[in-house]
C-alpha cells in the first residue's frame, strides 16, 4: 500500500485536496470515485514531493547567460487560424461533460474542469467562451450557438431540448453515441473508396514513368535497330502515348485542373449540387453504400432529435439541413411539408423513391404505434449493419478487379515493347 495525494471535487463542485492509500493509482482514483469525489490529479505521495522539490530548485538555479533575452514570438494570423476540431475531439468533450454532469457537477463547474485539461487549443478558447457565457446568465444552449463551425444546429438544438426537459446529461450522452455512431459509418464508407483510389494513383504513377522513362529508350533501340522498318499498331500507340505524355504534359495538367474547377463551380450552385448528388446516388458500385449510409444518417439523426425532446418538424429542419446529399435533403423537406399539413410521413417517403419499401414500412409501424423514435433507431442500426456488409462485399469485389486493371495497363506497355525485339532477335537469327 502507498500514499497518493489527490485533488478532487466534491458533489458540490468544490475542491478538496488530501492523502489516501491504495495499492495503485487506479484503486486510488476508484475509491474516490466511490465515495462520491470526481478527481482530477492522483499522484503517488513520494513522487509529488520529489516534483516539488525539483520545481523549487530549478526555481533558485541561475540563469544563463542571455536566457532571460529569449522570448517566445507568436504571430495570430486570422484568416489561417483553425476554426474547427475534429469529430472525436468534440466526442470527447460531450462525452466528458456528460459524466461530471450527471455527477452531480454544476454546468460552469465541468465546463472550467473540462477547459483546463483540453489538449485542442480551438476547443479550449471555445470552453472558455462558454464558461463566460454561461456565468454571464445565458443558456448553455445560447452559449453553443454562438460557435457554429464546432457546434451545428443538431447540437444545439438538443442541448436545448435538455435544458427545457431537465435531462441535459441523458441528451449529452445520446449526442455523444450519436457522434460515435455517425463517425464509425463515415470511416466505413470512406474505408471502401481508399482502396481502389490508392490502386489507381499507383497505376497512373507506373504507367506514367513507363511512358516518360523507358518507352523513349525503347524507341531510340528499334530507331538503332529496325532501320525505319514498320513497327506493330500497339507499339506505334504506345509510343505516341509516351511523346503526348513528354510534350503536351500541360494539356493533361490543365484538363486536370478544368475538371476540378467545373466540379467545384457546380457544387456551389443549387442545381450543379443536385446533378452530382443524383450521379452520386447512381453511381456503380459505390452508389448503393452512399444511399445506404445516407438513409442510415437520416434515420439516426431523426430518431436522436425526436428522442431527446426536438419537435417532429423542428426536428425535420435540422435532419434536412445536416443530410449531406440534396437528393436526400428534398425528399425531407417534401416530409415536413407533409407533417405541416397534418398528414403522415409515410406517404412522401414512399413517393421519393429514395427510400426501400422495408424502411417506409418500419416508419409506418412506429408513426402507427406511436413509437417512431425507437424504430428510426432500429432503421439505423440495420442500415449500419448493411453498410457494414456492402463494404465487406465491395472489399472483395474490388480488389481482384484493380489487380486485372493494373496489369492489364501495365502488361499492355510490356507487350508493345517486346513486340518488336522479336522482330530484332528474329533478324539477329537470321543473320
């Protein structure tokens, strides 16, 4: 058994600084939890002082020559300072909050704990915001507001439901599962287009050093060799190939870089964003896991809102703004005009003809038993589970299909080549 010496925070979030033993660091910090204490630094006794004796002595050593002259400069460019944070991070911080929450920890209290062991230095600052905030008298909710690059509308908009529902810790866990949750299927459907993009950028690399390093060598050979002798087609393609790759390397850069600027141009226009929306849908292959994950996300979006308290068509506002595809976000919005009327949700699901029959039935059950929210829950854990399997299956299909299209671009290079050294050691021969 040792000594640790602990600081922690009590049930009314003040803070106690004291000794206890255990048989480690964990039981030390168990044990406090137990009794009702939310720790915040357990440190072995002997080690503590021997930190402090080393803080005291470094404090009386001299300084060195010119030490005292050097100072840290910090230049704050606005326009370059990062403005959000990653998922996780803010996964993290929900997740955190939750538990000191439902600790018995007042909001002001978890929130400075909270921003004084944040690593992020943006979700630090923005902690600190909220801290004031919310001692200034607003809502927590007023609070996140007003950072809309870390916290969207979906966020607030729960938070705010908890406060009026007196349920903050139980929203906050369920934003945290959310997030989790929704991350976990965006790394799937990402996972499924690495594979086959990394395949690709290696075969354009391959047949681009084939075609700018060794074709031209080949070329002065049968120049040497075959003595302006007719070469095969598919050697002549190749080499012309190799002279566009060598002498008009601009125009593939700047169709290149046309094609980007027209993606991105359309993108931002309503009509150029719901073309590629819909292409995107259709697309082989990767179309059904992006409808998937899309009616996945709509699902547990909706579901989470409803479930922590956001009315049905304040909760269809937000869905349809933070759905990630227009196609998507139109066929929400023909929703809520639907539950505006009076009517049911069922009806223009169905007319969409985005989402399956299995999933329009799911919805009509819990609508009808009035269970909606926990169907919608159940919708997206059975579309996570098929994203889970499309992946899986994509995985499978892809690889064997990447494999024949490189050496098929790589084999065809080789074959022009040695087409004509047959020619060479056929004449050799005969010589």
């Amino acid at each position: 058994m040792a000594n640790y010496a602990y600081t922690a925070l009590d049930a009314r979030g003040q803070e106690v600084s004291d000794t206890l033993e255990a048989g480690s660091e964990q039981e030390a910090i168990a044990a406090l939890r137990q009794a009702g204490y939310y720790p915040t630094s357990v440190v072995e006794a002997g080690k503590a002082a021997k930190a402090a004796a080393r803080g005291k002595s470094a404090a009386k050593a001299p300084k060195a020559k010119g030490a005292g002259l050097k100072k840290e400069i910090k230049i704050d460019i606005p326009f370059l300072e990062r403005k959000t944070i990653k998922p996780k991070t803010l996964m993290i911080f929900t997740r955190q909050l939750a538990t000191l929450i439902d600790s018995g920890l007042p909001l002001l209290r978890g929130l400075t704990v909270l921003g004084k062991q944040e690593p992020d230095p943006v979700l630090r600052k923005t902690i600190g915001k909220l801290a004031d905030s919310v001692q200034g008298g607003s809502t927590f909710s007023d609070g996140l507001s007003q950072h809309p690059k870390i916290f969207n509308k979906l966020y607030v908009n729960m938070v705010k439901a908890g406060e009026l529902g007196g349920v903050m810790e139980l929203v906050l866990v369920r934003l945290a599962d959310f997030q989790e949750k929704a991350q976990k299927l965006k790394n799937k459907v990402v996972s499924a287009m690495f594979y086959p993009i990394i395949v690709l950028v290696i075969a354009v690399a391959i047949m681009a050093f084939l075609l700018v390093y060794i074709v031209p060598k080949f070329e002065q050979i049968f120049a040497d060799m075959l003595g302006g002798k007719p070469l095969p087609a598919l050697t002549e393609f190749v080499i012309g190939a190799s002279r566009f790759f060598q002498n008009q390397w601009y125009y593939i850069i700047g169709g290149g870089v046309v094609i980007v600027v027209l993606y991105t141009f359309a993108g931002r226009t309503a009509k150029g964003r719901t073309i590629i929306d819909a292409l995107t849908l259709r697309a082989p292959l990767f179309g059904s896991l992006i409808k998937k994950g899309s009616i996945s996300r709509f699902s547990r979006t909706l579901g989470t809102l409803v479930t922590s308290g956001v009315p049905i068509l304040q909760a269809l506002n937000i869905t349809r703004d933070t759905a990630g595809n227009t196609i998507i976000a139109d066929a929400i919005q023909h929703v809520h005009d639907s539950v505006k009327e009076g009517e049911s949700i069922v009806s223009p699901l169905e007319k969409s003809g985005i989402f399956p029959p299995m999933v329009v039935s799911m919805i009509d059950v819990g609508e009808e038993t009035g269970q909606l929210p926990e169907m919608l829950l159940k919708v997206a854990d059975v579309y996570d589970d098929e994203v889970d399997n499309t992946v899986a299956g994509l995985t499978s299909l892809l690889e064997p299909i990447m494999i024949v299209f490189l050496a098929v671009v790589v084999g065809t290079i080789v074959i022009a080549l040695f087409l004509p050294l047959i020619s060479i050691i056929s004449g050799l021969q005969g010589g």
